[in-house]
C-alpha cells in the first residue's frame, strides 16, 4: 500500500526524519559544523526511534513509496555505519575518543587535573558510551521490526549490524557500563527482528548457539531468568517469520525447551508452550517443506521427553501429569501458563509433534487423552476439548495414510485407534473422524480390503452416534448420513468436490499462540466459530456393498424419530432413505423406471413393517398409544411414497402385498378421527399399486379379533381407489368389487360405494375389456341369494351391471350375467314391499336391453331369462295393481314376441319358450292384452312353420285351444284338437275359462288389440304339466 504524501499530514512528509538523520550522517563523516557531542548523538537516535513509532502503523501497511523514509534510503550506509560504531562500544568501552567521535574539541581534563579527576571523567564518558549504545540498538531494533524499513538497507549492513548484536549477547562479560540493560536490548532485537532470511543465514548457527548457552544456563538470578524468556521468544519469532527455513537448525533446542514446562513460573510454562506452538504450525502449515529426517527427529525428542515423564515409577514421581491434571481441573479460568487452556495447547502441540507416532507411545497418549477428558469437567476446558481431540485424530490420520499407501501396510494398528478415538464423538468430532477415515475421493488403495474397512468403521460410527442418549448428537448422525449417501444415484463419472485434507482438523488458535494469550470472552468467540465437517459422499458401489448396515442406521434415524415425539420425517431422512432405494433400482429398458430383486422386494417389505407399532403391543385408545400409532401411521406413509417415487408399479405388487398384511396385523385404534385418517392414507398409498391380491390379503383377517370393520374399510379404500385413480385392469374391478358381496351382508352405504365404484371405474375397464365379458364375469361371482346376500342387494347389484350392458352384433351372449337376471327376479317374486321398486327397476332395465339386443342374440337372451320373467308375467300372487300390470309387463311381453315374430323360429324353439309364452294365461287383468298378443304371434309365427299337428308341447296347445274357444274361429292349420285321450288325461287338471265382454272377432288375424277386446281372464292351470315346464326348464 503506498502512502501518498499530503501538505497537511506532517508524518507523510519527507522532512519528517531528515533532521536526527543528518545529525547521525554528520557524527559519521565529520561534516558537523560546530561540536557534536554524545549528548547530540543520542538525542538523535532516541528523536528518530521515536518518530520511526510514531509511523508504525503506516511503516505496518506501506508496500510502495513512503516520502518520510527517502533520507534515510539517501543516507542508509552512513547510518548503517554509525550504528556499527556505536554498537560495539559495549564490547570495548575506552576513556579516549575513538576516532569515530566528532567531539575533538573536548579533549577532556587537563593534564594537572589527574588522580579522581580523570577517573570521574573516565566514569561519565563511559556512562555516556553505554547509553549511546542503548539508543542505537533502539533504533536498530526499530528499523528490524519494518520490512519497509529493513529495504532501505543493503544486506551487507543488515548482516554486520546483526553480527554486532549477537557479539554482544555471546559476550559472557560486557565491559560496558549497565551491561544487563545492553544484553536486554539486544536481546530484544533478536527476539523481535523480521530480518530477512537470506540475512539471518550467515549468522544462524551464532544464533542457535546463543539461545542454546541461554538455555543451558542453570544461573537463577534474575539477568538469566530474563534472558530464558528472551531466548524462548526468539525461537517463536523466527519459527513465525521464517517458518520451516530454520526449523531444521533450532529442533536441537528442543530438549533444552521441554523441561521448562515443570518451571515454578508459569510465565515460563507459558512461553515454552508458545514455542511448542510455532514448531507445530511451521509442520502443520510447511509439511511438505521439511525434510523427514526433522520430522523424525522432532518426534524422537518430544517421545523422549514425555515418555519418562508418563510411565515413571512410583507415580508420584511423575512431575508432568500432575501439572497439566491441575491446569484442566480448575473451576475458573486462572491465568496463563497454569490454565485449561494453556494446558490444553500443550496436549494439541503435543500430538502434532508426535504426529504419526503419538498412538505408537502408550505414554504420551495416555497423558495427552486423559487430560484432554479431564478437561471436560469445567469451562472453558469442555468447550476446547473436541479442538484438541481433533488434533488425535489428525495425528490417526497421517498413520492411517502412511500404513494405507502400501499393499502390505499394517492397518490394525489404526483400527485400535478409531476404536480409541470413538470414545468421544461429541461436538463435530463423530464427523472429523469419519472424514478422516473416507477422505476426499474414494481413495486408490492398493489394498482394497482397507478401502472395505474404512466404509464400515465410519458407518459403525454413525450407527454409535445414533444410539446416544444425547439428541444432538443424533441429530449429528442423521446429518453424516445424509453427506454419506446424497449422491447416490449420480453416475460415478461425475467429479466431486477433492477441498478435504486432514488440516481441517486443527483449530488455529492452538497453534498460532492466540489461545496462550486469550482471556475468558476470546476462548468463547474461538470456540464459537467450530468448523462443520461434512464426510464426502459414498459411491454407489460402496453403498450397495454396505447397504445392510447404512439401512440399519436409517432405522435408528426412524425409530429416534418416532421416540422423539416428531410427527414427520424430516427432508434429510427422507433423502437418506431414496438414495438406498435408488441404488438397489435396475432400470427398465422400455420406459426408464426402476426395478430390483425379488429378494430385495422381500427385505424391503420387512424393513418397513419395522416402522409399524409391535403386533405383540395392544393398541388402546390411550393418549400415548395413539401419539405412537399417528407418529407411525405417517412416517410409514412417506416412506411408501418414496418407494413409489423409484420403483416401478408392477414390480412393487409383492412389497405392497407384504407390507399391507404386516399393517393389518396390527389392530389400531380405528375409533379415533385422526388415526383412521392417516391408516386409510397409508392404506390406499399401498392399495393404489393395484395390488392382485389385496383383497385375499383382506380375507385372511382373523374376525374373532373384531377385524370385520377393518376389512368394510379397507375395501371401502379399495374401491375408492378403483374409482378415482383407474383400475388397471378389469379383473381388479372384478375383485374389487366381488369381494364385499361374499364377505359381509351390504349396508345401504355400501351399496352406494359399490355403485359408485363401478360408475367410475367401468368406463375405464371397458376400454381395454368388452363390457360383456366384464359383466358376465361379475355376475358368475355374485354369490347366491341367501341370509348373506339380500334379495335387495342382489336387485341393486343386478340393475347396476345391466344399466351398462350393451349388446352389439357378433357378441356373445353374456350367458352368465342373464342367468343371474333371471335368478334375482325369481329370487325377487312375490316381492316385498320394501324391494318393489328395485324390482321394478329391473325390469325396465330388461325392457330397454331386449329393445336394443341385436335380432341375432333375441332368442337366446330370451331363452335363458324367460323363468324369471315368467313369473313376474304369471303374478300368480297378484302383486302388482292392474295398472301397473299391464304398463309394466304387458309391453315387455309384447316386446319379446314382436323382438321373436320375424326369427326363423322352429316347433323346437316355440316348445323351449313355453314356460314365457303361456305365462300371460295365468293373470289376465282387462284388456287381456297378454292372450292378444299371443294369439297375433302364434298365427304369424305358425303360419311360417307348417308344423305337424301333433308337434306343439302340450302346454302350447292348452293356450291355443283356450283362445280358440274364447276368440272363435278354428284351429289354426294343422293343430288338431286335443285328442279324447289326452282330454281325458288333462280333464281332472285343466280348467279353461273364458268370460268376455264383448264377442270375439271372428278373422283370427285381426289384431286383437285393435278391436279392443277385453277379454276378464283365461285361466289355464295343470298342476301335473306345471311340474312337466319346471322339469323341462332345468333340463334346457
């Protein structure tokens, strides 16, 4: 960033530093006009230092040109010079000028003047040296603060300046006055120098020598206790600015760091973890930078230090533990070097040191993880302990893929450490670790029986978290398994996101210092702002191979869904649940859709019936039990609707089968609204497969257990099913419609939903099925009139299928569907009142079909339903009012015979429809229209056949003999009368009798209608040929 120099801002003018400056280029060159004495030299450096920090915020930010520093660039040897001078004045301190000083003029005390007098004068020039020097290395320290500043330099400089400074600190004896303050101050400029590093380089090995003397040092008194701090900041400052540059040169200082960590002072406990921290952040952030040999060598001298320090014996001589345990164990927050936290960063430093090899040392793994759940006891120990417990897992994972990057790697080594580290899975650390196990990829493990291994682990993992006591951490698992399981279905060629590395784990602020210098309130703003690892997502090859135990975990995800009191499933489990269908799905070539095994058809089934209440577990009316049966109820249900939403229909008829038994197993408490709502919607969702056998399934209920109202409404959903959502095929119909009928006898309501049903769904059935063999295959279902089946439910059932029957040319006649109309009208005669007008409804029906029938398929229609219209027509029981009679039945009958006239009818065919054509000879109420037409018909028809005189059935003859007698005229050609023996025979049994009104005409082909004859009756009775027609009516 570039200053840009402005009138009013005099820190951005380049006179600001001109003035001190020329005074330091002048003590130099000896260019000062008058006497510049040390005093002025002094003054000139603490003036510049000063204002040099005056601009430290800017000199922080510049990156461009920065007008205040152009003297100083101008200048920048002479000044570098005069530092020189300076500075080492504390290695030689003389009562003469050196020939630096430009103070010539004072030459110092006469030569009379000896004795205390020059060793007064001698005292104070030294005096006077010593804090010239001390301003200088204040400056120096400044312009080594500021890359801006350290630029101006040459390296060359840079580096002389720095080998006075470091002269200085190896100097064991300053002969300086204050030569602790000196040996401080250059201290100071080693510990806070931002030196280049192609500066420092040269000069390292003195560097590392000095913080190793410092080290080393056992002198107590204050100087070198100073000096330890100085020393141990100077190893984290160049770790900070230099990283893994000089990593290699300062891990020797290592074993001199460590034992201060058991320092009285915890000030020093604080910066020894400080130094900890940098050599973990240069490994963590520079890895691949430092050579491996480091690596080892940091690890051998953090094991040999713990090692001793956690398995010494007797215990008590274990100073170590008992520090950290004290640290983690108090109740509120302490200061640094003594605290959780401090405590808790040397655990996390101490395992990235460690790194692979902190699970191959049971000492300083047990140290490390017992402090690290000790630490749970109290705040804010229990909110850094997942960071810390991360960096175990970090450390698990650099041996996980050490050991997993050959064929014959040794993998039970990490197993025990995922069984280890599985003991805590709270606050992320369930997902770190299952997103170590997976990593980014699927990876290419040489040994695939690791890869198998790692799939399992983490979703044992899940399973563990989904069976804690705590619902957050559940919840946690529901969530992993969603990440593991979301991308199932998408194909394997499609990238994935590859942004995991195991340097996620770590949380910076345990290495970068900020915990060791936090307070209260920041601890709480880190540990807020917790990273949310989310595991990539599994392949679908891995999860078929692992779809058992990924299944039994959704399970839990439902069960604890269901005992959490949650009424639905959320969007996540639901996802989980299609991504394991979709796996399982083989698509269909025609149209796309999926299918599957058969096998899996059956697991699938028995997984969802899991879902359901226990079969052994009653199910009362009992504010609890029917929570659990609405929570179950609908969870089920939209888990069906996710199966359907993958699977094809015909392929889910067996799951849907099996798992509707499974549903009505359970007896649920169907009194109350809100359960038989969503078990009728779990119901139908099974039923609207269009399931074969559901209604059998229904049959099979056990009705001692009171199931009877179960299977009245689950047909009830069935056929609403069939009439809304389309039947599929006619043989559902059927059954849909059959089954009710044999089950249970029909209540008005069900008859109205049966009617319904088969006005919705016929439509849709006839477009790929005749309606004749729809309804012919109806009828021969219907079961028989009985206690069961009401003659009234047959009546409604009968007038609902042939309302929709229509007969075309070249049908067959639907032999089965007329014989059970003629049933249900004999079955229907005598009437009750309350079936009258269902009957007469019937015969309507029947009217408009024999009306609409094609010719060819009149006589056999009428054939086989004559015995049910006979008796209707015969009314023996005078059931029906006159009029009614005779706008009823008489227009059908006169129908039949003028349908019948024009057929090529034979003796035969006239003989088999006796049983209809003499019916109208047993009631007669005026007109007689029944006889008329009758008498017209057989004329017509018998003038065509010129049959024998004997080949009219009995019967036949009877009725023709009665019109003749009551009409007048003669027999028609070729019937003779009756001969003696057979009036013999039929005389004790026969009765005709004719009353009329009026005569009857004479031309017997006059229509008898239109001479409105009223003829009052004909009554043809014979008790033996009546047995004769019924015998002759089976027979046919």
């Amino acid at each position: 960033m570039s200053i840009p120099p402005t009138d009013d801002d005099p820190l951005a003018r380049s006179e600001y530093l001109l003035g001190p400056i020329e005074t330091i280029v002048c003590s130099h060159e000896g260019l000062a006009s008058g006497h510049l004495s040390l005093h002025d030299i002094t003054e000139a450096y603490r003036i510049l230092s000063m204002r040099i920090r005056q601009l430290s915020s800017l000199l922080s930010l510049a990156s461009g040109p920065f007008p205040p520093l152009e003297p100083l660039r101008e200048n920048s040897a002479n000044v570098a010079a005069a530092l020189r001078r300076d500075i080492s004045r504390a290695l030689r301190v003389s009562a003469q000028h050196s020939s630096g000083d430009m103070s010539s003029s004072s030459a110092g005390p006469s030569e009379g003047n000896v004795g205390w007098g020059q060793t007064a004068y001698n005292m104070h020039r030294a005096t006077d040296f010593s804090t010239q020097c001390h301003y200088a290395l204040r400056l120096l320290s400044e312009i080594y603060r500021f890359p801006t500043l350290l630029s101006v330099f040459s390296p060359q400089d840079l580096g002389s300046l720095l080998g006075d400074v470091i002269a200085i600190i190896r100097c064991p004896r300053l002969p300086s006055f204050n030569a602790s303050k000196t040996t401080l101050l250059a201290s100071w400029i080693v510990r806070t120098q931002r030196l280049p590093a192609d500066v420092l380089l040269p000069r390292m090995e003195d560097v590392v020598l000095y913080l190793k003397r410092l080290l080393e040092t056992t002198v107590r008194d204050s100087r070198i206790n100073v000096a330890v701090l100085d020393a141990l900041n100077c190893i984290t400052n160049l770790l900070t600015c230099h990283q893994h540059i000089f990593i290699a040169r300062l891990t020797c200082l290592l074993p001199l760091v460590f034992p201060f960590f058991m320092h009285p002072s915890s000030e020093f406990r604080h910066y020894t973890a400080a130094v900890l921290a940098s050599f973990s952040q240069t490994l963590i952030t520079h890895r691949n930078l430092v050579d491996q040999e480091t690596i080892e060598t940091i690890c051998l001298h953090t094991h040999e230090f713990l090692t001793p320090e956690t398995t010494r014996h007797p215990t008590s001589s274990r100073k170590l533990p008992p520090l950290f345990d004290a640290a983690v164990s108090l109740k509120n927050f302490g200061s640094a070097g003594e605290n959780a936290p401090w405590a808790l960063t040397v655990m996390a430093n101490f395992a990235v040191l460690l790194g692979p090899s902190l699970f191959l040392y049971h000492g300083p793994l047990k140290l490390v993880m017992n402090i690290a759940q000790k630490a749970l006891r109290h705040r804010p120990g229990r909110d850094l302990n997942p960071h810390v417990w991360r960096t175990f897992i970090w450390s698990m994972s650099q041996l996980y893929n050490q050991q997993s990057s050959s064929a014959d790697g040794d993998i039970d080594t990490v197993k025990r450490c995922v069984l280890v580290l599985k003991q805590a899975l709270h606050g992320g650390l369930g997902a770190a670790l299952i997103a170590s196990l997976l990593g980014p990829n699927p990876p290419n493990f040489k040994n695939k029986s690791i890869q198998k291994w790692a799939v399992s682990s983490a979703v044992d993992i899940v399973h563990d978290m989904l069976s804690s006591k705590s619902q957050d951490l559940r919840h946690e698992a529901s969530r992993l398994l969603a990440c593991l399981t979301q991308e199932a279905g998408v194909p394997s060629n499609v990238q994935r996101e590859t942004e995991w590395t195991a340097d996620l784990l770590l949380s910076g602020f345990l290495f970068d210092g900020s915990l060791l210098r936090a307070d209260k309130y920041q601890v709480e703003e880190f540990v807020c702002s917790t990273r949310v690892f989310s595991p990539r997502c599994l392949s679908q090859e891995e999860i078929l191979m692992h779809w058992e135990s990924i299944s039994s975990c959704f399970k839990l995800v439902v069960q604890n869904c269901l005992e959490d009191g949650e009424t639905n499933l959320t969007t996540t489990a639901v996802a989980v649940w299609q991504s394991l269908l979709l796996v399982q799905g083989q698509p269909i070539q025609e149209d796309g859709q999926l299918t599957a095994s058969a096998e899996f058809a059956l697991h699938l089934s028995s997984l969802l019936s899991q879902f359901l209440p226990k079969h052994s577990v009653p199910l009362s009316g009992e504010v609890e039990s029917i929570e659990t049966q609405l929570r179950s109820l609908v969870v089920s249900r939209l888990l069906w609707t996710a199966v359907q939403n993958v699977f094809s229909q015909p392929w889910l008829t067996t799951v849907a089968s099996s798992f509707l038994a499974a549903t009505l197993q359970r007896t649920f408490y169907l009194a109350n609204h809100e359960v038989l709502r969503n078990w009728s919607l779990l119901c139908s969702t099974l039923i609207t497969v269009g399931i074969p056998n559901v209604l059998q399934i229904i049959s099979h209920q056990d009705e001692a257990q009171g199931a009877l109202e179960i299977k009245r409404r689950l047909w009830r959903l069935v056929a609403t099913d069939c009439g809304t959502s389309g039947p599929g095929s006619w043989q559902n119909v059927v059954s849909t419609l059959i089954f009710p009928l044999c089950s249970w006898s029909m209540s008005g309501d069900d008859l109205d939903v049966w009617e319904r049903v088969f006005e919705r769904s016929f439509p849709a059935a006839a477009t790929s099925t005749k309606t004749v063999d729809i309804i012919d295959d109806i009828a021969s279902k219907c079961p028989t009139i009985g206690p069961s089946f009401s003659v009234n439910t047959a009546l409604r059932i009968t007038l609902v299928i042939f309302r929709h029957l229509n007969l075309d040319e070249g049908d067959p006649i639907p032999a089965r569907a007329l014989t059970y109309l003629s049933m249900t009208l004999t079955a229907s005669y005598p009437p009750e009142s309350s079936i009258v007008d269902a009957a007469v409804k019937l015969i309507k029906v029947v009217h408009h079909m024999m009306a609409s029938a094609p010719i060819s398929l009149v006589e056999s229609i009428i054939f086989v339903v004559q015995r049910g219209l006979a008796l209707w027509i015969e009314d023996k029981s005078v059931s029906l009012p006159e009029d009614q009679y005779n706008e009823l039945l008489m227009p059908l009958y006169d129908l039949l015979l003028m349908r019948l006239e024009p057929l090529p009818l034979t003796v035969a065919s006239l003989n088999a429809l006796d049983p209809l054509l003499t019916a109208v000879f047993s009631r007669i109420p005026p007109p007689g229209l029944g006889p008329a037409a009758f008498w017209r018909f057989f004329h017509t028809v018998h003038a065509r056949i010129a049959a024998p005189a004997t080949a009219y059935s009995d019967e036949l003859r009877v009725c023709i003999d009665a019109c003749v007698r009551t009409y007048g005229g003669v027999l028609p050609s070729g019937i003779a009368p009756l001969s003696s023996s057979t009036q013999s025979q039929t005389q004790p049994h026969i009765v005709a009798r004719v009353i009329t009104e009026t005569p009857a005409p004479t031309e017997v082909g006059k229509d008898v209608r239109e001479q409105k004859l009223h003829v009052r009756s004909i009554e043809v009775r014979s008790t033996r040929l009546s047995r004769t027609r019924n015998a002759t009516y089976q027979t046919r």
